[in-house]
C-alpha cells in the first residue's frame, strides 16, 4: 500500500482490516503462553490479563472491540490497568500491521 493512501487512513479504517484481527489472534496468543509460562516460574502475581480473563472478553475479536473503545475513550466497566494493558496490547498490533502494510 502506497504511503498517501496509509496517511489517508482512520485509526478505525485500520482496526478493521482483516491484518488487524489476525495480528491481534496472534497477540492474544502471545500474551496468554508468556503469562502462564511465568505463572508457572512463580514470577507473576495477578496482573490486568487475569481480570480479562475473568470477563471472559480475553479472545481476538472482543480484544479489537475493546481496543476500539479505549482508543474512542468510549470503555467502561474496567480499571485503569486493564484499559492500558488493553491499549498497549492494541498498539503493539496496530503498529505491527502499519509495518506490514508499508512493505
């Protein structure tokens, strides 16, 4: 994609590219194997990924919802922390499938 056409672009045009939701399945996945992992080692107390497990919202495509709604500041019903670990899990994706789209 051409660098005009991705300056042109809304955070929300690319949220909902279909990049986007694999690059966030690929994320969430991520993020799960590396907090069990360091459960198991006995490094890590209870962290913001626990509280979304708990909402049962911790999957790809209620997380790109979610995200959307951070980034609106439209989020409610969750604490600060799971608001930034929300962000900065959507970020690194967003970011990622920016790169991607550039090459």
């Amino acid at each position: 994609m051409k660098e005009e056409e991705l300056k042109k672009m809304t955070v929300k045009e690319v949220i909902e590219l279909p990049e986007f939701l694999e690059e966030m399945k690929v994320q969430v996945k991520i993020e799960q194997d590396t907090h069990t992992e360091e459960i198991a080692r006995g490094r890590l107390r209870r962290t913001p990924l626990d509280a979304i497990r708990e909402k049962g919202v911790l999957c790809a495509d209620k997380m790109v919802e979610l995200f959307a709604s951070v980034v609106a500041k439209t989020l409610e019903g969750y604490s600060s922390s799971e608001r930034q670990y929300i962000y900065g899990v959507g970020m690194l994706c967003f970011g990622r499938v920016l790169n991607r789209l550039r090459e």
